[in-house]
C-alpha cells in the first residue's frame, strides 16, 4: 500500500543537543521490522552467513507472505520459533530455514498453530517490553512457555540459549518444514539423524523462490535429551493428536521424508539450555564442520560477533542528535549484512550449477539483490569494506559466471542460486566500479569478459532485439522501457572499465551502446518510454500509470525517464534545457496523487508526489537539479525526503530495505553527497544531515565531513580542505587522499553556487 508520507519535523533530529553515542551502541535492529521495511530483528555477525532470527508467520501462502519477507513484523503478537536464515530488507519471501522453538511443560505440540491466536501449536506470546535487539544478540520472553530466550550469531552458527521455568519439562522442537514463503510441496525432501556423539544433522530440499535448493545443519546440546522424536507428518499414524514423551517414534535414529518435525526432551533443567546449529549448504559433514569452527559457548561466540561488530561499525564515526545517530549507525548497520558468507569454513560451497565447488583463496558470498545494490550499497562498500570488495565480492560474482548454465554474471542470487529477478545486468557496474577505484584482488580481462558475455547473451531480457535495434522492443518483452534504459548504463561502466585497461574496440563498442538510452527517449512527450518492433512508441501512454509486466519494472514514466545516470547532462538538454527540467523535477515532486491507488503495487511505498522513495528507481532523482544548475532545489528536496521517510523506530524505513540500499541511501546522503553515477569515480553533492562524520579509509587516510549548523536548509559554501569548492561534486580520489570537507550553512539559498555548466556533476555528454 502507498506511503504518501511518515511525518517526522526534522526538528526531532537537529534541537536536540548533538550527542557521540558508541556505534554498537546506537544501532537498533528493530528499526524497520514494522510498516514496509522488511528487516529483521535477530542475531547475525557482520555478512554472517547465520541469520538467527524469530518468525512471528511461517504458515503464509506465496503472495500473502509479502509483509513477512524476514519472517518477522513487529506488529504481530505471537512468534513461532526462531529460524537461521533471513533476507534483510528484501521485497520477496523465501529462507527461514530449520526452526527451533523451545516449549516447557507436559503437553506439548508438533504444529506452529495459528499466527494470530494463542495456545493453537507451539507458537507463544510475546511482549515488546521483552525484547532486547543489539548487533548480534537478541532476546525476548516467550509468556506461555515463560522461557527466556536468548539469541547470537558467529560467522557461520548460530546459538539458542533457553532458561526454562524452574519444575516444568523442557523441550526443543525442531521443525523441518517451516518455511518463509510456503506453498504445498516447496519442501521437496528432508531427513534428520540423531548421532552417536549425541550431535543432530540433517538436510533438506527446497524449491521457492530459488529452485532446488539444498541446505544441511548440525546441531549440539549443552544437555543430552532424555527422549526424542522424529516425526512424519505426512505417514505416522500416531502422530495425529501427538502430545507428549513416551509416544509416537522416539526410538528412531533417523528418518526422512517430506514433512519432518522433531521433539527432544530434557526433563527438568536447573540452568538455561544452549543450542549451537551451524549449516551449510554442501552437506552435513560440511555443517558439523562449520559447528567446529567457532567456540561452543554463547558468550564467547557473543563477545566474538560484538568485538566485529565494533570494528565494522567503526569504518564511519557519526556526530549528530541521538535519534539522527540512531537512524544512521542502524542504517549502516543494514549494510554491513549482505552480501552474506555462503562457502563453509573449508572453502566448499554450493554453486549455480548446483554443483559443489571450492573456494581455494577468497571466502564465496552470496545474498546479491544486484537491480538494488549497485546504486548506492556496493559503492558504500567500496569505502568502508573495500577487502570484502576486492577478494570476497567481485570473485564471488566470477565464479558464479563461470558455474552458471547460462555463462552469465548474477542477476539476484542467494546461497549460490539464481533466481532470475529484476532486470538488467547489474554485476557489471559493481565490478566496473571496483577496478576503476583500484580495488584489485581480482583477474580484470576474466572479469570483464564476464561483463561483455552478460551483455551480449541475446535470449536474456532482450538483449538480441537490443542489440539490433538499439531498444528493447515491448511487443517481443515486457518492461522493456525500463530494459532499454538500465542496459545502456550497464554498457556504459564496461566502456568505462575497458577504455582504463587499454581495450579500445571493447571500449567504443559499449560507449556507443551507451547512447542507447535515447532510442527510447520521446522527444515529443519528454518521456521515456516503450517502443514497438516497429519504431512507434506504444499506444495508449499514460505517464502515471503502474502495472507489474507493463512499460516499466516496479515504476512509471515518472520515476524511468530520469534514469540516465552516465548522461544526465544530456537528458537536461533532450527536456528542454535548465528551466523546463526543475520545472519537471518539481512537477515530480509536487505531483497530487488523491485520485491515483497504488495499493496493487506492493513495492510502491514513501510517495512524495511521483518520486517514490521506498523503491530504487527514484533514489537519485533528487539530486538532478545539480545537473540543471540549481543545486539548491537538491537541498531542498533532500531535506524533504530525509523528514518524511526516516525515523528511529520499527515502522521508520518507508519501503523494502533491499538488503541495504534504503540504508546506503541515507548513510551517504547525511554524509552530503552520493553517488548518482557508479563507475564515474565522483559524487553529486547535496547537503549533510550531521555536524562531523569521519570516514576511516583503506589506505589508513581519513576523511571528515563538518556542518557547521545541519538545522539550516541550504549550503553557503563548501571547502576542501580549507579551499573553496566551486562544484557539485567531488571526486573519489578526494576522498581517499583524506582531508576535510566543510559546509557553511544558511537559512537561504545560494543561488550562484555551482550553477555553471563546467562545474556541474559528470555526465558523458554536456
């Protein structure tokens, strides 16, 4: 549903004294578990491939399980168990793989119940008031099984740790067929053994959103039960009205099948129990292997996951009003979660061939939500994680090329496995980016030949009609308006990539690619829009109008005729020139929409006007009128869009958080500049929202940002390290050679700062 604002004065963040919360600190994990933020609330370590977490839904049914995509929302009263994998901010369901739920007591059930009431499975209550969420740990009291629960994450495991009611009979029920996006037969197989050591494994088989896609565990107790059972659901008699020890299949060792949950029985404890499960999606001896690779108690493993936390966190040192402090360390916090550690602790991983491979010198990461990511995450990234960048990210992306059936880069992969959603190939800028900031650790020619044969491979998205016609063709592919744009600036960054490595043919092929955006630019309406095989432009247009498999991905002519990152200089032209496109910008912006409903498009959320902050097509939309010579409106509007669609608590992301792009937004924004452009190694400047932030740098150099007053609405002036800067940009070797940059603020705008054509952002025309 349509979020057409979150009101928040900017006041709550700036006339409150400025404060120095420690980073760990200051993150709340609960930010964005409500509303359309998708996040969620658990334990996990900086990328960690365990992300240990409650479910508050496991029985929703494909599109209902929208609003549980990480298994959680805050506004439920109920959670049904804490599972070990979650997508942070993701617009789809799948994952939450092998819940644990521990229930006291004599009577016991098999079945999660039902989400909204009480009592129907072994589901319990909570409350708020109970839960307590810091990077890598999270607790919360269950009421009706009065267990305290406690939660943490290592790199590759996750730990339970249960203080059960004094008198009463403890119980871990581990189900097998749960599940985030549910629908009859997605678990294809699964099987679970009780070992002689006493350890738990097992595996299971899943087809969602990912087909075919397999996962192990293992599992310790730092009690040995005193019963078990092993349950299938789908062929034991006795398990219909199952309750309690001493019935139904305890003796088994094993069992397998398509439906298994399992009961293990501890009597009475007289102190809190822990369950440490590792997984891997190998096979189990790659799980007990993970299981041994990290210390067996919690809070070692908790002190460990802190200690990271700590040091990633410490990349950007944040100076602003606690709840502007709370929502930036939280944000940067979202984008230290993903790509997340897919290969186990010997370097085996499962590939996109579904085939087992070895990582031989790099750790394999998985989790690319790509369409999202490479706008602003990845080159977030590129600064304050440029290791994980070079040797872990970019190989990452290689080696699945080389695995993929298709011989292509990732599009949105997860534990080694394509899933085919969003558009464009956007592996490319991302790698692009990295080689052309320096990032090495990686074979360039391998890696852009790569990005060429996902370019050219012709039955992907159009790519044949693309490369004949110089557009995507709607009558012959869907959003193909969308298409035609995002692969030209695709092409682009493989321009930019290959003319730095010398390979000029490369080069000016791609350039001209490039250029490609405006074969679906009309010059008439100034819209972009779809085309027919023909040459026409598809009838009838309506500029506004939103619909999933139409003209545009996720979007309207709106939000899509802006995105020409590599040539915005020449699309202010193609508009008309300076004037007619601010008078654009701000019909976007001030567009009413009382008579449009949106609500069939899930992802459309935090509208001002027709930009549309919850969804990435719009994210650097406000910052254009740089490129139009009034840099003041940017500050404006950047002012707008930080009041109305950001705040400190659950319900304080206005959309999908898209594994960290929401956050990487406004991390870089309340820096004061972004990168409009990836690949181009500058960033548009807009205005900060802190009064200093320090950026500590690979190259052991530091970078600091100060604002003089952050309450005032427009930018004086701006130095660099003591000097005037005259242009709306500055550029990434700035950045890196450390230094200062300062804002002087005022209460008006300055209307002849930056406003000539030579000191505007890059643009591959001007």
């Amino acid at each position: 549903m349509a979020i057409r604002s979150i009101p928040l004065a900017l006041g709550l963040f700036l006339s409150t004294g400025v404060m120095a919360t420690p980073a760990y600190d200051a993150v709340d994990p609960l930010i964005g578990t409500g509303g359309e933020g998708h996040t969620f609330p658990g334990a996990v370590a900086p990328f960690g491939m365990v992300q240990l977490s409650p479910d508050t839904n496991t029985g929703c049914l494909i599109r209902e399980c929208y609003k549980w995509a990480a298994g959680y929302r805050h506004s439920d009263a109920l959670i049904q168990g804490f599972s070990h994998t979650h997508f942070s901010g993701a617009g789809h369901s799948d994952l939450g793989d092998f819940l644990v739920m521990p229930v006291s007591g004599d009577h016991i059930s098999l079945e999660p119940g039902d989400p909204t009431k009480a009592g129907s499975g072994y589901g319990s209550r909570f409350d708020h008031g109970s839960e307590r969420a810091q990077p890598g740990y999270y607790s919360v009291t269950l009421l009706d099984h009065k267990v305290r629960a406690e939660l943490t994450a290592g790199t590759r495991v996750g730990v339970h740790r249960y203080a059960f009611p004094t008198g009463l009979q403890a119980h871990i029920v581990l189900d097998l067929r749960s599940a985030i996006y549910n629908y009859p037969g997605k678990t294809l197989w699964s099987s679970i053994r009780l070992r002689p050591d006493g350890a738990v494994t097992g595996c299971r088989q899943t087809r969602g959103w990912a087909p075919d896609r397999i996962l192990c565990f293992a599992m310790r107790f730092t009690a040995a039960p005193t019963a078990h059972a092993f349950v299938s659901t789908e062929q034991d008699v006795a398990y219909k009205g199952f309750q309690g020890p001493g019935r139904g299949t305890d003796d088994l060792a094993e069992r397998s099948g398509r439906a298994i949950v399992a009961r293990f029985d501890f009597g009475t404890l007289n102190k809190p129990l822990e369950v440490k499960v590792a997984i891997s999606s190998v096979d189990e001896a790659g799980a007990i292997a993970n299981l041994g690779s990290e210390p067996d108690n919690f809070d070692a493993i908790r002190a460990n996951t802190k200690a990271a936390w700590e040091q990633a966190l410490s990349a950007v040192e944040l100076h602003a009003p606690a709840p502007m402090e709370k929502n930036l360390y939280t944000a940067l916090y979202h984008t230290l979660l993903a790509p997340s550690i897919a290969s186990d602790a010997d370097g085996r991983y499962r590939g996109p061939d579904n085939q087992v491979h070895t990582a031989q010198d790099f750790t394999f990461r998985s989790t690319f939500s790509l369409w999202d990511t490479f706008r602003a995450e990845h080159p977030l990234l590129t600064l304050i994680q440029p290791e994980r960048t070079n040797a872990d990210f970019i190989r990452s992306l290689i080696e699945s090329r080389k695995q993929s059936p298709l011989g292509i880069l990732p599009v949105w992969q997860f534990q080694g496995r394509e899933t085919w959603t969003m558009i464009g190939y956007h592996a490319v800028p991302v790698i692009a980016e990295a080689y052309l900031k320096g990032i090495k650790g990686f074979d360039a020619d391998e890696a852009l030949d790569a990005m060429i044969a996902s370019a050219n491979y012709g039955p992907y998205g159009g790519l044949a009609d693309y490369r004949t016609l110089g557009y995507v063709p709607i009558d012959k592919e869907p959003e193909a308006a969308s298409k035609t744009v995002e692969y030209a600036y695709d092409d682009w960054t493989i321009a930019q990539m290959a003319r730095a490595m010398g390979r000029k043919e490369v080069a000016a092929s791609f350039e001209k690619r490039a250029g490609h955006w405006r074969n679906s630019f009309d010059a008439k309406t100034g819209w972009v829009r779809a085309r027919l095989s023909t040459g026409a432009f598809r009838e009838p247009f309506d500029p506004v109008s939103i619909k999933y498999g139409s003209d545009y991905t996720e979007g309207n002519a709106w939000q899509y005729s802006w995105f020409v990152p590599q040539d915005e200089g020449g699309l202010v032209r193609a508009l008309g020139g300076d004037r007619k496109t601010v008078a654009k910008l701000d019909a976007m912006f001030d567009y009413d929409n009382s008579k449009l409903d949106y609500s069939h498009a899930e992802d459309i959320s935090g509208l001002i006007g027709q930009y549309i902050h919850g969804n990435e097509p719009s994210h650097s939309v406000a910052y254009l009128y740089n490129y139009a010579g009034a840099p003041w409106r940017t500050q404006e509007r950047l002012r707008q869009i930080v009041d109305s669609q950001y705040k400190p608590t659950p319900d304080g992301l206005s959309g999908n958080d898209d594994l960290g792009q929401m956050s990487a937004w406004l991390v870089f924004t309340s820096l004061g500049f972004y990168p409009v452009t990836p690949g181009s190694l500058a960033y548009v400047i807009g205005r900060p929202f802190v009064t200093r932030a320090t950026l500590t740098l690979p190259n052991g150099k530091r970078f600091t940002i100060r604002c003089d007053d952050p309450a005032k609405a427009y930018v004086g002036k701006i130095l660099l390290n003591g000097t005037p800067l005259a242009r709306s940009y500055i550029r990434h070797d700035e950045i890196m050679a450390g230094g200062e940059l300062s804002f002087v603020m005022q209460a008006k705008p300055n209307r002849s700062w930056a406003t000539g054509r030579t000191r505007r952002p890059f643009s591959m025309t001007r």
